[in-house]
C-alpha cells in the first residue's frame, strides 16, 4: 500500500491549526465555511442521488478537497475565467454557480446550466465566465491558455484560472501549455489538485517526480507547493499568484496538496488504498480545521455554524426539489441548442454531371 506525506497532518489526532486569517473580516471567514460546507453538502446528496440511480453517467466527487477551491476561486475578480476537470461540482459552487441549476444538470433537466445535455462533467456557465467542466485529462489546458492568450491580445487585465489533477502533469498538453504560456507571458495561474492519486494510480508510481510545482522549472516558471487543505494559505498563495499573472509578469504553477476522501468516482472500489489511510487523512478535513479556527478565535459560534449547517442542508433539499420538477429537454434541442447544425440545402445534381 502506498504511503504519502501527510502536509499537515498531525499523529496524534488532533486538528492541524490553521493559518491565521490575514486581517480577513469575521464575515468572510463565515463564508467560507458556509461555501465548503455547501460544497460537503452538495457532493454527499450527490452520491445519495446516484445510489438511488437518480443522477446516471460518471460521478466524480470533490468531497474532501473543498479548501482547495474556495481559497483559490476568492481570489478572482468577476471578469476572470475559469476552467476545470471534470471533479467541476466544488469549482462550480465556489464560483457562484446555482445550486439548483447544477442539481437539475446531474439530472440531466432543461433547466440545468448545460441545459441537461453536460452532466456531471461538463457543467459551464457564461455569465461567471466559468467554462467547464472536460472529460478528457487536460485538454482544457492549451483551452485556458487561449483564452489567456485572447486577454492580453485585447489588452485586459483578466487572469485565467485553470485547475487540474496530478495526473495531467504527465501528459503533453500539460508541458506545451505551460510552455507557451510563460514564452508568452500570459496571465494563467495553474492549479495543480494534488490529491496523491491519478485515479487509482499513486503519485509516486505515475510521475517520475512527485513534487509536481518543481516541473514548472523547465520553463523558469514561477511555482510554488501549497497546503490545499488550508484555506487561508490557499487564499495567499492564490493572491499571489493572481497579481503576479495580472501585472504582466506571466503565469503561475500553485500545487495545492489534498486528499479525496472518497473514490475516484462513485464507482470506485478503492482497492488501491487501505481504510486506515483514508482515516488519517480525514484528520486533516478542511472544513473540521476551518470550523475549529472559527470557533476558537470566537470569529463564530457553535450555534451561528449550526445555524449555516441547517440552511445549507434546506436548500440542498431544494435543489432535489427543483431538479425533480424540472422538465427533461424535449427533441428539440437537436437542432437549437448547438449540438446539431440542420444540413444546408443545395440544389440537386445535374444528370450525367
């Protein structure tokens, strides 16, 4: 069985302590709880929905990895954009996207923000300048750089943020997307989701160097490996990041160190690890250690956090509601909603040509 380093966990069971929290008022700290609690929420009604095969296709839950992000996405302005892997629920929900909206695309109904066609893994929405949601292992990558290429073309100051797995760094668009990025000096900040595991493959038997942010050194690129389960750190570290990209000085390697607390999908028998293992990660839960700062620093308390923890649980039952609800796209999405182009008509051949 594969044995990781920890970052941040602590042996004897107790919470690691979290970062302090940067002059960041007590109403912003609250949101953050309240946004990885959502996240927690969301994601564990999720798998209860696929038991019950309600949501059908792949599943990949962000479910212990949530500090991730939160702390990178607040970082962001509204006119920066966004891109993602297919683990997109987490990345969704702290970007503002409606939970109703992500439910009823799970459920594959009109009213999902990818119109029920998307699924789990591609959800988008233009309007938060949130672009998906990809299937396939780093494609979305040389995607991002465009649109990264595209801002400094029109001459804005908007920053791309492209997250990704361990498992993408191995990969060819991983390197020539980082290539061209720095070459050109574009403003993209790389979130690698270090979670230890591609799929079911650990890190150290997939990539040849398993300190990912040291590969961004081949094209004297700025990098930097960061504690993923902390929140604040993730914030700074992404703060960081983002002035460096939007001041024109290029792009950002950030390797966020986490854990998924369940499968590689809702399928996943996770034979490649043991249960003991997932325990002792769990000890390192971010939104446990962000629950603790809260309270002991009297930012919040214990009612106030249980007082979200009601709400959170109200509107994730809402967004059942309403997925339940909502219509299935009728056949008309074949030829109206961009996934099928009528044929254009010509004027028959004529004879002995």
């Amino acid at each position: 069985m594969a044995h990781h380093d920890d970052h941040g966990h602590n042996s004897s069971g107790a919470l690691p302590a979290l970062s302090s929290n940067s002059g960041l008022d007590a109403a912003t700290l609250i949101d953050y709880y309240r946004q990885m609690t959502l996240i927690r929420r969301f994601e564990e009604k999720c798998q209860e929905m696929y038991t019950k095969a309600r949501i059908g296709g792949f599943l990949h839950l962000y479910i212990g990895e949530e500090a991730t992000a939160v702390g990178a996405i607040s970082a962001l302005r509204p006119d920066d954009h966004i891109f993602t892997h297919y683990r997109d629920h987490g990345h969704a929900i702290a970007r503002g996207l409606d939970i109703n909206a992500l439910m009823a695309e799970l459920f594959g109904k009109v009213t999902g923000c990818s119109k029920g066609l998307g699924g789990s893994m591609h959800f988008a929405d233009v309007r938060k300048n949130f672009w998906g949601g990809y299937a396939i292992v780093g494609s979305h990558l040389p995607l991002a750089v465009g649109v990264a290429l595209g801002m400094k073309m029109q001459h804005r100051d908007s920053v791309v943020m492209v997250f990704f797995g361990d498992g993408a760094t191995n990969g060819g668009e991983f390197y020539e997307s980082l290539n061209f990025a720095q070459l050109w000096k574009l403003p993209v900040i790389f979130v690698c989701e270090n979670n230890l595991y591609a799929m079911g493959t650990p890190l150290e038997v997939h990539s040849s160097v398993t300190e990912i942010y040291r590969k961004a050194c081949a094209f004297d690129m700025k990098a930097e490996r960061v504690d993923g389960n902390d929140v604040l750190v993730m914030r700074e570290a992404a703060l960081r990041a983002v002035e460096h990209a939007r001041s024109g000085k290029g792009p950002v390697l950030l390797e966020a160190m986490t854990y998924r607390f369940r499968g590689h999908s809702a399928q996943d028998t996770q034979k490649y690890r043991s249960k003991e293992d997932i325990e002792r990660y769990r000890r390192n839960d971010p939104i446990a250690r962000l629950r603790a700062l809260l309270l002991n620093e009297g930012i919040a308390t214990e009612q106030q956090l249980r007082d979200i923890d009601r709400i959170i649980d109200d509107q994730v039952e809402a967004s059942v509601r309403f997925a339940d609800e909502s219509p299935e796209p009728g056949r008309e999405w074949i030829m109206q909603a961009g996934v099928y182009a009528a044929p254009i008509a010509v004027d028959p051949p004529i004879h002995g040509e």
